[in-house]
C-alpha cells in the first residue's frame, strides 16, 4: 500500500502508546482515523488532540476480545467513512510476570483474549471487507519480540504474542494464494515507553481474581524502567511500521538487536539443543 492520503485507518488500542503513535503518523499522512480502545477518557483525548490537526477522527469504544465491539467497530467505520485501507490489530495488554504455574485462569484469559482473540476478530471481520473492496489495503498486527523468544516468568504474553506471529504468517500466504491486495506486515517491538507497564488499567473486574500484592506493584515498577530506558520512541515504531507498509515488508522489528536472540532460539531447536535463557 503505497498511497494513505484520504485512505481510511482502523487502529484499536489507540488511545495511548504505540497506537496512538500509529494514529498520530496516519493523521500526518492525509489518512482518515478511527480511534478505537477500550478507556474512554483516554480516547476522547486522543481523537480531541488528533482533532486540532485537521485530521477526520472517528472513535469507537470497543473491547477488541469481543466479537460483537469488533463487529461493530467495522460497521460504525463502513457507515462514517465508507471503506477500510489499514487496519493495525494493535491493542494488546502486558502480562503478569509470574511462574508458568502461578498465572491464575483469569490471567491467562484476559492476556489471551486482548492480544489473541483481539487480533483474530480484528482478522476475522476486516480481511473480508478489504478483500470485497479489491483496492490496495493493509493489515497490521502488532506482535512483538516477545513473539519470537520465551523468557522466564512471560507465559501468558509470551504466548499470546507467538500466536500473533503464527497468525499474521498464515494470514499472509491465504492472502498471496488469493492475489490479494492486501498485504499484511507483523509489528515486533521490544521495550517502548508507553503505558503498558500499568495495563491492569483497563483489566475489566469480572478477570481480576486478587488485588495486586506487594510483590506485583514491584515487577510493575521494574517493567516502567525497563520501559523507561528504551531507546526506540513510539513515533519511531509508527515511522518504521508506515515505511513497512509503504514498502510491504512482512516483519517489523524495530529493536534489530532481538534477532541475536531469536538465532539464539532457532539454532537451539535445529540443532536439537535444550533452551538458551533470554535476558
Ligand atoms: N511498549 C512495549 O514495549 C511493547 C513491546 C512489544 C509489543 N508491544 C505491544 O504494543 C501494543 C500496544 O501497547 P503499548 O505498549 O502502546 O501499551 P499502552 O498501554 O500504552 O496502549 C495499549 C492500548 O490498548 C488499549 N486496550 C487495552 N485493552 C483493550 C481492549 N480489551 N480493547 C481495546 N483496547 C484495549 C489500552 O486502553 C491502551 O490505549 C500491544 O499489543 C503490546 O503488546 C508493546
């Protein structure tokens, strides 16, 4: 997709961090904007700021782990903007940083439904409305480095975002097999500065099973920092994501550094080796 003026975007989790960094570049581009997320505050704000630029912005408030708020983010944007070019299946939550064994049901299916089931019905609903328009277009998903590696205490993420991976790749040759115009790229980032540090925000209260202990608020802040000494801002993710697009490139990583470890991962199962601990 090498056009954006007055195309249409739809990025779910946009009201903060690297969606909101999508949108911000989508509005600079020309590009009409649907804001979808599930915090309304931050959305209102993100669309008021995106406003003042000029740009056309539609917001939706929407849990992308629901079918129906996915169903009818495409419908509110087919209604308002009449099409869909971009869609970044971005909104995705950090997860409890704990032993395999300790992560609760409830951890598993919050973290599992935001970034996978999040990402399927993004796939799901909006593939077959790019597909009917049969004009350039182009899917999103944001993964991350997390994707690729398996660090201790990371299940429930680790394997939300290998999903997302394997998805984005399948979804990819069902596309090529169908000469279609849309392309699909995987965003991998590692560590950004954004709000996911504090994603237990928008955890809603039917998945939350205790309040969050002393030794959680710690991992919390140690997430923050790390997060905090990333180097590769938000809006360097979203300029390396639109030239991605522009260029219709598959993976995104925009901490080169991370494909060490992932040789690391793949030698080690070719080579029939037990594990390489990643930092
Ligand atoms: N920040 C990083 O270091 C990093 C690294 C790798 C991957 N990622 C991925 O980037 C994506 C964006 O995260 P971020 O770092 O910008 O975090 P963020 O918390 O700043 O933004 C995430 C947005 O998603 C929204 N959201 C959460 N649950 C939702 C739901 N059920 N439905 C709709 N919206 C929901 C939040 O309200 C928020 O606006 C995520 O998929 C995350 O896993 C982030």
């Amino acid at each position: 997709m090498k056009q954006f003026k007055d195309k249409v975007a739809v990025i779910t989790g946009g009201a903060s961090g690297i969606g909101l960094a999508l949108a911000r570049r989508a509005a600079a581009e020309g590009m009409q904007v649907v804001l979808a997320d599930i915090e309304d505050v931050a959305l209102a704000a993100a669309a008021d700021e995106l406003r003042r630029t000029g740009a056309p912005v539609l917001t939706v408030k929407c849990d992308v782990s629901r079918a129906e708020d996915v169903e009818n983010l495409a419908a509110q944007t087919l209604k308002a903007c009449g099409g869909v070019h971009l869609i970044c299946n971005n909104a995705g939550v950090g997860g409890v940083r704990v032993k395999t064994w300790e992560a609760s049901a409830k951890d598993w299916q919050w973290v599992l439904g935001v970034n996978v089931w999040g990402v399927i019905h993004g796939v799901r609903v909006f593939t077959p409305i790019m597909l009917r328009q049969d004009e350039e277009g182009h899917i999103v998903n944001t993964a991350s480095a997390a994707g690729f590696v398996s660090m201790a205490a990371t299940a429930p993420y680790a394997v939300s975002k290998h999903s997302v991976v394997t998805l984005s790749e399948v979804l990819y040759h069902d596309l090529q097999s169908e000469q279609a115009k849309v392309g699909v790229s995987v965003l991998c980032p590692a560590w950004v500065g954004t709000n996911i540090w504090n994603a237990q925000r928008n955890r809603p209260a039917a998945l939350l099973d205790h309040a969050e202990t002393e030794a959680e608020r710690t991992r919390r802040e140690q997430v923050r920092a790390l997060l905090e000494k990333g180097k590769v801002t938000a809006a360097d993710v979203a300029a390396m994501t639109f030239e991605g697009i522009a260029n219709n490139r598959f993976y995104i990583f925009p901490h080169p550094k991370i494909r060490n470890d992932i040789r690391t991962r793949m030698e080690d199962i070719l080579e029939l080796r037990n594990p390489t601990r990643t930092a």
